[in-house]
C-alpha cells in the first residue's frame, strides 16, 4: 500500500472515527472502502465489482407476487399504463 494524507473536517473526523470504532475497523479501512465504492459507481467503473453487487441481492426480496417471474412483462406494461 501507499500512504497518502487527507484533510477532513472536524465533522468528518468525527464521524469517520465513530463508525471505525463501531465495525472494530481502522479509519484507513473505511477511507479505502468508501474510495472503492466512489470507483466502483463510477461510469465505466469496476464492472466486475457491480456484478458482484447485484449478484448479492438477486433473490433477497419478496414482491408477494407468485407469478412475476413467468408474468413480469405483463406486470411491466399494466404499470406503465398507470
């Protein structure tokens, strides 16, 4: 790794260390964290990390609907109609 500075306010400061102190991290940790998320939703940015993203949600909501898998195209075109 490379060291590197930052400025923060002491708002930031604050906030950075309390959350470090909440997940047992260090403040580094988070900073490297948060920087990976700000590529990572970049356009153009990491596709493989946004894969990875959206493969960790896929089938992690329920919509009550026992059809929308086989009927979604129905269920899409009745709402656009709304």
């Amino acid at each position: 790794m490379i060291r590197t500075q930052i400025q923060l306010d002491e708002r930031q400061l604050a906030a950075l260390r309390s959350r470090a102190a909440q997940e047992g991290v260090s403040m580094s940790e988070l900073i490297r964290r948060g920087v990976d998320l700000l590529l990572a939703s970049a356009p153009g940015g990491n596709a493989e990390e946004r894969i990875k993203r959206a493969m960790a949600v896929a089938g992690r909501f329920r919509s009550g609907v026992p059809d929308l898998s086989t009927d979604h195209d129905r269920y899409f075109t009745e709402d656009g109609r709304e």
